[in-house]
C-alpha cells in the first residue's frame, strides 16, 4: 500500500468527516424541540462514532493525523454557516435544505471512504471486514434518512406559504 497517498486519503476523509460531524450537531441544536431536531440528534452521535472509528482505523494503519487538516475541516464548516439565507439574524427553512444536501454528500463520501478500506481490507490484515461492512451499512442507512428529511424539507424551504 502506498501509505503517503492513503494517509493523505484518510486525511482529507477526516477533514471532511469533523466538519459533517460539527455541522450534524449544530444542525441539530439549531432544530431543538422540532421534528428535524429529534431526526438529527442520533445521526450526529453516529457521525462522531464514525469520525472516532477512522481515527481508530488511522491508528491501526499508523497513518498520523494531519491537525491542519482537521482544523481546515472545523473552520469549513463554521465558514458554511456564514452563507446567505434571505435572512439576516435567524435560520430560513433553506438553510436546513441546503445543510441537508451537504450532510446526505458527507454521508456518500463516508460511503466510499467505507468501500474503499473495505476493498483493501482483503490484502490488509490490519482493517477489520466485519466493522468497514457494519460501516459501510450504517452509512448506506444514513444516505437514505437524510434524503428523505431533505425531502420533507424542500416543501417548507421552496414553497410559498
């Protein structure tokens, strides 16, 4: 394996997966007490397990992390929050849409970060097959919920009242 392309693989995955992770929980503060909140608390506490599970799967490869990386990952999701909504002070329903769209993305990139370790699982004995396919499973299930919350979000966001 090359390990100076994986660790920048496995690094930029990483980036990725502490800004969905942030975004995930923020979203779901932001949503407190809503139907969308309840939805989006257990899939942030999943979001950090997974984040911890490729730290974990990072540690077995002895693969360092890049805390550049991580903090570039932290500041683009806080950046993201600075995007126009039409409002000035308070969230607009497109802001959970569009968060939505980026969070089910995050979800299919986890997804193929899972399939990849996966596929390299069968030449290296340090990735375990049964975690990468739960993994890979949980991520597949995440795609699915968060489409359909963005789809009930897209009447509340688009149409007129």
């Amino acid at each position: 394996m090359n390990t100076s392309l994986l660790g920048i693989y496995l690094n930029d995955h990483l980036a990725a997966a502490t800004g969905g992770a942030e975004r995930a929980r923020y979203m779901a503060r932001s949503a407190s007490g809503t139907g969308l909140g309840t939805a989006l608390e257990p899939y942030a506490e999943e979001l950090a397990e997974d984040r911890a599970a490729l730290i974990g799967l990072m540690e077995r490869l002895d693969v360092p992390v890049r805390s550049y990386k991580v903090r570039a990952g932290r500041l683009a999701e806080r950046l993201g929050r600075l995007k126009g909504n039409g409002r000035i002070v308070r969230r607009s329903p497109l802001s959970s849409l569009v968060e939505l769209e980026a969070l089910r993305l995050d979800a299919e990139g986890r997804a193929a970060l899972w399939q990849t370790l996966r596929d390299l699982a069968d030449r290296d004995t340090r990735l375990d097959p049964d975690l990468l396919d739960h993994l890979l499973e949980r991520a597949r299930h995440q795609q699915g919920a968060l489409e359909e919350l963005r789809r009930r979000q897209t009447g509340p966001a688009l149409l007129p009242v």
